[in-house]
C-alpha cells in the first residue's frame, strides 16, 4: 500500500537557514493590483531573456526588480543556484503598480527607483539547496519509502489525534511533515524532499530527510529505502549541514505488520465469518436479543394520549384513553407498584421502529440511526382511572417537555443504541476494522505469533508508589509490565483482596509515564460494565495527581471525582497560602479587585462616594502608580465638593438668611441710584458668612465690589449683577433630586479597573508574586468548577466509562472523535457480555487489558434469549456460559506460541484474615492464593464471637421454613437473627462495616424491614432502603458506609469488616433429594466464591446448619467445609443466637 497525500499549502517553516531578498514593484497587470499573495506561497523568480526579473504565481507573472544593490547581489547568488532554491513569500503581499515620477533633469547614477515611487518593498524567503547528487529519483519508477510500525508509533506522538485515525492519515501527517510540494506548474508526482547525506557523505547507505515539521533517517537495504527515525524539526541544526534537494515520485510504503500480515488477517477475518465461529453465535445472541425486544414492544402496544400538564421535578399527567389499550399494558399501568419496572416514551407520533413489523430482526436494531422521532422518556407513578390521567416522572436529565397530544409506548431507544453500538464492534471486526490486526483472530481462539519487540523491564516510580507502603508483590510486577509488553492482549486474574486495583492504579501510571512528550491527554480508556465499578476506578486510577474523567451521558457521578479533587486542591492551596501571609502587593491588589467589582455591582450613591473614594486611596494608595492616585484624588475632592453643595441645598437655615439680602440686590439704574452700593456690600458680607459650598462655581466677588465703589451705575455692570442675582437665586431654590436607581460613574469604573489591573501587574513583581498565583489558583478552583472541569479534561490521561458508553455521544463530547485508545483497560471483565466487551476492545489501538476474575460472578445473559440458544445443544449452552475473559484465559493460562507473556494470576490476597483466604483458596482455587497479612491483622475484639475469624448461626427450620416471593425466596427467622446481631455490634464498634448479602433479592428485602424495626434504616423517597444517618460515617465525622444489604450480584468487589451471609434455603430432608430445587443458587460456585469472600475480620454465615451437614450435596461443598471449620472450634465458633 503506497500513499500519495494530499496537496496542502506551502509550509511557514522551510529546511534550513533562508536568504531574504526584498523587491519593489516594476510591473502590475490591473487585474491582479492590490489583490493579496498570502504569506507563505511559493513563487518562482525568472530572468528573461531581455533581462526582465519576474516574480511567477500559478496564477500571474509580475516584474519586479531588487530593491537595494545588496538584494542585486544575492539574487546573483540564488540564479547561479537555479532550480535547487525553493522561493516564498515571507508575508502577505499587495502588488501594487510604480507611482509615475517626472523624469530627472540630469542622471544620477543610480539605477534603483526610490521606495516612493516604486512602493513598499516586499520580501521573499529562499531557501537555497545542493543538488542531491547520487540519490536517483526518477519520475518513472519514483523512491518508496517503507514505514513501519515503530516508526507509526513514533509519528502518533508528533501527530495530532485526528491524523492518528488509521495508517493513511498518518502517513499523510508524515508527507506534510517531511515533503516539499511540487513547484508551481510542475508535474503532479514531481515532489521534492530536502535531504543531507549519511555519515560517510553520500547517499548510497543512507540520508536524513529534513521536512518543515519532522526529520526522518533513512537507512538502504535489500529492497529500497526505509525509514528508520522520526524526529522533530526543533532538532535540525540549521546551516551546520549541507542540505541537498531531490525531486521526483516519493511516496511511503506501508509495510506495517498488518499490511505484512493481510493473508493472516484474511484468515481471521473468515474466522469471524464462519457461522460456526464463537463471533457468530454471539451475532446469533445479538439477533435474537432484537426480536425479544420486539416483542415485548408488540406486547405492550401504544396508548393514545389527548392532552398532558407538565408538573414540578420533571413529573407529567398525561390524560389517556386505556379503554382501548391491551390488557397488559392495562395491568402494568394500573398496578405500577406490583409491575416491572417499566420506561414509556412520549412521541407526536410513533416511530418506524414500532409500527415497522417488516423490518428484519438486524434492520431493526440499527433502525436508530436513522429516526428522527424525538420522545420524552418517563416511568410510570400511577394511573387514576376517574381521571383517565397517567402520571410519569422523566427519567432522563434536560429533556424537552412531551408534545401536548401524541402516543406513550415501551421505551426502546436506549436498547436499540446498545445494540446498535454492539453491531458497530462486530461490523468493525468483520470488515478489518479495528486497530490491532490480530483481535478477530484471537477472539475466535486462534494464535498470533508476534515478532520480539523491546521489553520494559523495570516499574516506574509513580507506578511503584502505587503498591506503597511494602511495594509489590512478584505477581503484581509481572501482571503491570505483562500489561505493558503484552503485542495486543493481556489478560489478568483477580481473585478476591489481590489488588487488582492497585496494578490497574500502576499501569496506568506508567503508561502516562511512556506518553509524556506525546498526546497523553485521554490516552488511556478505563472501562467496566457497571457504573459502580467505573466509579471505583476512577476513585483509584489518578495520574501525574489527576483523576480519570468520568464519561457519562446521563451524568451519573461523573464529576464526583473531579469534584473532589477540585476540593482537595483548593484545601492543599488554602494550607500553603497559610505559610505564605498576604503582604503589602497582594492585599492591595485583592482590595482593588473587591472595590472594583463592588462598585461595578452596586455602585456608590453620590453622598457616599467621596468616602467610598477615601477608603480606595486608604486601602492601595500607598501601592498603586502615583498618576492613577492622582486620578483617585481629583475624583475624591470633586465628590466630596458635590457631596457638600448639596447638603447645603438641604439647609433650610440658609436658605432663610441669604434669600432677602439676595432679592434685594439693585439691578436697575433707578434702583441702584436709591441704595445699590449697600445692598451689595450687606449681600457680599452675608455670603462671607455663610461660607456656604452651594455657591461654589459662582464668581459673586468681583461685580459686587465693583457695585460697592460705583458712583453711577452703567449697563455692563448693570447686567452683571442681574446674573449674578439669578444665578445665585438659581441655585438657593434648586430642589435636590436624587436619582431613584443610583448609576455607576463610567469615569470611576474605568479608574478602578486600571487600578486593579496596574495592582495585579505590580504584585507579579513583587515578594508576594508566589503567593498572589496560589490565591489565584485556590480562588478559580473554588469559583469557577466549570472552567477547571474544562481544563482538567484538556490533561487527564485517562477516560473512564462503561462499555457501551466509550462509544457514545458524551465521548466525542469530550473530545474523542475518531474513537480510539493507545490502551483499554478493563475491569470487571469476566462479568462483561461479550457483544458489550467488543465495543471498547474495537477502540484499542495498542494494547488491551482485561483485568477480571472468573471464579466469581459470570457475565449478564437475557434469561430468554439464553434459554432459546441453550435449545440448540449442550455445547451451544457451554459457550454461552463462558465469559470472553475465561475464554482467553483458558486459552492463555500455560502457554503462548509466540513467546509473549498475555495471561497472570495475582496470587496472594491482603483482604482477609488468613484462616479465611486460605479457605477461599482451598474452595475456589485450587490452594494456589497466599496470604499476604498476618492474623494479627484482623482481630476484630467481638466477645461474643471469640478471637476467631469464622462464624456460624444457625438457625433451624423449627425457627421457620424458607417462603417463595414470586420468582425470589425469602427467609424471616434469619432476618430476625442478622438483624439482632448487627444491632447489638454496629454501634459498639464504630471503626467497623457491617455487610450483609444474600442470594436472593426478597431476603434483602426481609433484612431491611427488620433493619428498621430495630432503628437502623428507613425507607427512601424513591422507592429503596438506606441505613440511618449516624451509619453514613465513622466516629470521626468521616463518610463511611457502614452498613449495606445487597444480593450477591450488587457485592462483587466490595469488602466489610464483618460481612453476615443468609442462606435463606430451609427444607425437610426428604425435599433435598433434588439438590438443585433445594438449594438452588447456592449451588453455583462463582456465586458462593463472590459471598464468602467480602469479609476482612469475620464470616459469619447464617442458616440452617442442618443443611449443610454431613450427606449434603457436593455442589455445596464450601459452606458444608465452612460449617466443619466452625464446629472444630479453633478457628471458627457455632454461636447459637
């Protein structure tokens, strides 16, 4: 496979150190003056014959001509170069045509036109090259390039995400990066490549090629070149190498493995085809799954509804018709409290997918893609059947309202995505489209031999620090740098309390470690089918001091994390701002940020803003630039002169006093000749003594003295004094008007904003500059959570999701558009579905880890979709039932053909006493987990149990038989008993968790309510049980869960200082003759592995011992050998309740 990119523009940056020749304009075409060459574009300089300098565009010739004697000097140098110099234009240019000037009287002996008159000189970069003699480059058979995959490994690193898709767009990111465009009018395939010659100073071993982004080396062998090194253009060494120009067809080769291995491929690829195939029967699940969804939305029909009233907390009434609905969708929403939980979606009309009965199974659950029905999504509260109303509570965040009229039906879109993204992975392994070549075949049990590649032998300190305080255990070491060796895939084992958590914490550390220096940023996918044990990770999978970023379209805890640290960061922040007191700089710039923006917010009123003014120069003045305090002063004086003029408005006093003398003033002749002299000295005297700021701006002295010493009045001075009488009557009978809403001055705000910005660039130069960027930082962590997410999401090495949801909307949300990972770690993988499993293994680029435990809890199968596949035969059934994880495991466990390390167990458990993991070895695998902790580890202080880990009570069927409820069974006397237990301990042992499981949802249920009898839990609004609220934390006041009560199912990676385990199963002996009715779940050994490992300090089982004595069934063989410890009496204790 051979690329030939795409014709991108001239790069800015060239090989090599240029030669600048300026020009002027000589000659324009007046088509092309004053339109724009932008910078960068290549030219070509030609000299006609006639001595003519031409500057050549694709697009049009100009004369030009140099523009100094020195240019004309280095244009001699860049012709006797000739078609080895590459020519730009350094900046954008407008050519414009010589301004016509008359000719001179006499010659002056200089050929060069003045810049006036010829224009703007303009300039041109070129770049001058040797011929690259001795590496042919013919057009005919052109040079190929063969790239790699280490060196595509190299170029991910320099490239950005979207060039990283697959090989063609990297190989077109290395041709921009490392290859000259033709030159203009040039054929297509005459490339050009800047290159210097090997080490012995020529081309026949070798060459480096200099590109405007990237430097490869080139090393010769048997069949051509290949490239060998990547490396970035930062390194080149300018003119301290000769750099040579070959032109002619080079193209890059592809000879990565996967194009080596195309026949391998092929073969996996008809692998996947084959109906027989393991892919195929989960295709055939896959199929099935979609006509079972089908039906029930066949089953329950659609409900016409004429009118809906949108309530408080996204609750709707919808009024409906259910006369003519069917009769189960009548049941189920008359009856909401005994139905399945059920989603109904409100839509104008309704979608293809549910009146479209012609659509095939497959085309229907790819239908998705298509519709443009937008329905609101809601579960049913209850039905008023007076009413006909129907009341429904949204299920999903930011929906729409409903349409007013419409149709309710099954809710179906989120199944026919999760199918859809299912069918993406499978059409994505069948077409060769996922990223490692070898996954189809390895997935359908085949073998890959890959070639030997450089091992990392060594943990990295932030992957060690991990496993601190005692390091890691040999078989940690060996999963970690298992993981990170592995060619596609590593698989590792995790049974109960090995730390697995610990080596995911590692691995992805060090992975960060590797990336640094390339696009780390969301390199890594940390996944599990659960929500629960994506949370877990991203609690635990932190890098370089960030916490994976959680993706979630539905927002369920996805900015727990980052929330959490946001707050940790600002408390560490708060402490270091301790050690480092606010100095003189940085209280001065706080102060003048809090005035400005206070100001700005509410601004001062008048009669206030001098002080307000006062307390700005108090609190920065002896900081701030001396011409901004001027500023400040001037405005303080001139409020504060405003603020007392008009107090004396206010003064009814003097207003009183002045108001005669200034009536009595003589304006006219008659009146001045009677007594003018005296009124004006009896008013200039009464305004001395007022000395009163309300006549401030009012020149009253000048014409009343001249009135004093006139002898006769004249006009001029006539008319002064009768405006002066009514100026100075003007403004004693103004009426103050305060505005009603006070306006902030704009002349102050721009004033207070300049202080605050000069304030802000003095402290950064200042003692107290360290201290002013942690404030800034503490201050934005805690006021700005948006902006932080934001920047958090640019930095953080990992993203985690479920295994549905790394392909969602809300990943390419943040970022993920071409949908691809260096790596993909995944948790809980043994109990993922495999067509669930595909979806993130599809997006891995370089590796995959699956991190899971097959001993416990198995993958989630459709009950009626299994049972109608299971029909098909006992191996059918057996394929069904083994997790992808254990089917690679198995097929990896003893050996691999190739060499490479893909499959480790974690071999020894911290988590429990030793007396307890040395049974979960024994029982479930095989004696080969040791202990890591000594017993004196776990004592647990509990009289009543002894000092001995294991714990059984029993509790007869005399006390009351086992009840069935509806699918599930419940048993009321072992409730009574656990609930006594942990209300007699859980407040006596504050530091210690209490769990309780079971394997039947209905005994959880029974475990609740005589939880609350006793005062430990309570009912929740929404339907569920929590404990008390004195039980949600430890003595210290810390969040700690202290007591939960779950299904065996809800348990798997969860621990408890005192874990309580109800076997619920309670007959006659004549009933057990049939082991699996009588005692049914307890007879799967990956359930009873998953129960009878959460316990750090006691197991105390509860049940009828009777059961599991002597003769019981092996199928139950580990609860029989829990009851014998516990009966020896050294280890363990029967404790009668």
């Amino acid at each position: 496979m051979s690329v030939r990119p795409k014709e991108p523009a001239m790069p800015a940056r060239m090989p090599g150190e240029p030669v600048l020749l300026s020009f002027l304009w000589h000659r324009v075409p007046q088509e092309f003056t004053d339109q724009a060459i932008p910078d960068g574009v290549e030219v070509r300089l030609h000299h006609r014959p006639t001595g003519q300098l031409d500057l050549v565009t694709d697009t049009a010739t100009f004369g030009i001509r140099p523009a100094t004697p020195k240019d004309e000097r280095k244009l001699d140098r860049v012709q006797a170069a000739g078609t080895t110099c590459v020519a730009v234009t350094a900046h954008p240019v407008r050519p414009r045509p010589p301004t016509p000037v008359p000719p001179p009287r006499r010659r002056t002996g200089n050929p060069h036109q003045s810049s006036s008159a010829a224009g703007t000189p303009f300039t041109v970069r070129v770049h001058i090259y040797a011929p690259a003699t001795g590496l042919a480059v013919p057009l005919s058979t052109g040079l190929l390039l063969d790239v790699d995959d280490a060196v595509l490994e190299d170029a991910t690193k320099y490239a950005d995400r979207t060039d990283t898709i697959n090989v063609g767009s990297l190989m077109e990111f290395m041709a921009r990066e490392l290859l000259l465009e033709p030159r203009p009018g040039a054929p297509a395939d005459a490339r050009r490549m800047v290159v210097s010659a090997g080490p012995a100073g020529s081309f026949a071993a070798g060459f480096r090629v200099h590109g405007p982004g990237l430097m490869a080396d080139v090393e010769k062998h048997s069949a051509g070149y290949r490239i060998v090194r990547l490396l970035s253009s930062v390194h080149d060494r300018g003119g301290a190498v000769q750099k040579a120009l070959a032109v002619g067809s080079i193209e890059f080769r592809d000879m990565t493995a996967r194009q080596r291995d195309r026949e391998r491929i092929q073969q996996g690829l008809d692998l996947v085809a084959s109906q027989n195939g393991y892919l195929a029967m989960w295709d055939r699940y896959q199929e099935l799954e979609a006509r079972h969804i089908r039906r029930r939305l066949r089953d329950f029909g659609s409900i016409r509804y004429t009118d809906v009233k949108v309530e408080s907390d996204g609750r709707c009434a919808f009024t409906v018709d259910l006369g003519r609905a069917l009769p189960r969708t009548r049941a189920a929403l008359e009856n909401t409290a005994a139905a399945e939980r059920v989603e109904l979606e409100a839509a104008e009309r309704l979608p293809a997918s549910v009146t479209d009965t012609a659509m095939t199974d497959r085309e229907w659950l790819v239908a998705s893609r298509a519709q443009k029905v937008k329905a609101w999504v809601g579960e049913p509260l209850g039905y008023d059947s007076v009413t006909e109303v129907l009341r429904l509570t949204a299920t999903l965040n930011n929906q729409q309202d409903p349409p007013p009229q419409g149709w309710l039906y099954l809710a179906h879109r989120g199944d026919q995505r999760r199918l859809d993204r299912r069918e993406k992975a499978m059409q994505q392994l069948r077409t060769d489209g996922t990223h490692i070549p070898a996954l189809p075949t390895l997935l359908e049990g085949g073998t890959w031999p890959q070639a030997a590649r450089q091992r990392i032998t060594k943990l990295s300190p932030s992957a060690l620090s991990c496993f601190a305080p005692h390091g890691p255990t040999p078989a940690q070491r060996e999963a970690v740098l298992t993981a990170l060796n592995t060619p596609d895939v590593a698989i590792i084992q995790g049974p109960p309390g090995t730390g697995k958590t610990q080596v995911i914490a590692a691995l992805v550390n060090q992975l960060g470690d590797l990336a640094q220096g390339g696009d780390v940023a969301g390199s890594t996918l940390l996944t599990s089918f659960q929500h629960a044990a994506v949370d877990h990770l991203v609690t635990r999978g932190w890098v370089f001091g960030l916490p994976p970023l959680k993706v979630d379209s539905r927002g369920r805890g996805s900015k727990v994390a980052l929330d959490t640290w946001r707050i940790e960061a600002a408390r560490a922040a708060d402490l270091r701002l301790r050690e480092r007191p606010a100095g003189p700089h940085l209280a001065a710039r706080r102060a003048a940020a809090e005035l400005a923006a206070t100001y700005r917010a509410a601004p001062v009123p008048p009669e206030s803003l001098s002080r307000f003014l006062d307390q700005v120069l108090t609190q920065v003045g002896d900081i701030a630039e001396p011409s901004l305090v001027g500023e400040l002063r001037s405005h303080r004086d001139r409020a504060e002169q405003q603020r007392m003029r008009a107090a004396a408005m206010a003064d009814p006093d003097v207003r009183a006093d002045l108001l005669p003398y200034i009536r009595s003033l003589r304006c006219t002749a008659t009146g001045f000749h009677d007594d003018g002299p005296r009124t004006a000295r009896a008013l200039l005297t009464r305004l001395a003594l007022a000395d009163s700021p309300l006549f401030d701006g009012i020149s009253y002295q000048e014409p009343l003295r001249a009135a004093i010493s006139a002898t006769a009045p004249h006009t001029e001075l006539l008319n002064a004094l009768t405006a002066l009488r009514n100026a100075l009557l003007d403004r004693l009978t103004a009426r103050i008007r305060l505005p009603e809403v006070t306006v902030a001055d704009p002349a102050i705000v721009d004033l207070l904003d300049r202080l605050a910005a000069q304030l802000a660039e003095a402290v950064t130069r200042s003692p107290d500059a360290i201290a002013a960027a942690l404030l800034d930082y503490r201050d934005d962590l805690r006021s700005d959570p948006e902006g932080v997410d934001d920047t958090l999401r640019a930095y953080t090495v990992s993203l985690a999701s479920t295994c549905q949801q790394a392909v969602s909307k809300a990943m390419v949300d943040v970022g993920r558009r071409d949908g691809a990972f260096e790596s993909v770690v995944v948790d809980e993988a043994a109990r993922a579905n495999p067509l669930d499993l595909l979806i993130p293994l599809a997006q891995a680029r370089r590796r995959i880890v699956l991190v899971g435990d097959h001993a416990q809890l198995p993958h989630m199968l459709e009950p009626d979709v299994e049972r109608e596949l299971s029909s098909l035969g006992d191996d059918v059934r057996e394929r069904l039932q083994e997790s992808l994880f254990q089917r690679l495991a198995r097929q990896w466990e003893h050996s691999s053909s190739d060499g490479h390390s893909r499959f480790v167990r974690l071999d020894t458990q911290f988590r429990m006493h030793p007396v307890l993991g040395s049974f979960v070895s024994d029982n479930f695998y095989q004696g080969q987990l040791r202990n890591g902790r000594e017993a004196s580890d776990f004592t647990h202080g509990i009289e009543r149990y002894g000092e001995v880990p294991a714990v059984w009570l029993p509790v007869p069927q005399s006390a009351g038989g086992e009840t069935q409820r509806g699918t599930s069974r419940a048993r009321h006397a072992e409730a009574i008993v656990i609930a006594a237990e942990i209300a007699a301990l859980i407040e006596r042992y504050p530091r210690m968790t209490f769990g309780v499981i079971s394997f039947y949802a209905a005994q959880v249920t029974e475990v609740w309510k005589e939880l609350k009898k006793a005062g430990l839990a309570e009912f929740t609004d929404a339907g569920g049980w929590r404990p008390v609220t004195r039980l949600s934390r430890d003595e210290d006041g810390a969040p700690l869960d202290r007591l939960r009560v779950g299904t065996v199912d809800a348990f798997q990676g969860m621990e408890f200082s005192v874990t309580y385990l109800s076997t619920v199963r309670s007959c006659t002996p004549v009933a057990r003759n049939d082991a699996k009715r009588a005692y049914g779940h307890l007879t799967v050994a990956n359930r009873l592995c998953v129960a009878m490992s959460r316990q750090q300090r006691v197991l105390a089982v509860v049940g009828d011992d009777d059961m599991f004595g002597p003769g019981s069934p092996e199928a139950v063989k580990p609860l029989a050998g829990f009851l014998k410890l516990c009966r020896k009496g050294v280890d363990g204790r029967v404790v009668r309740p």
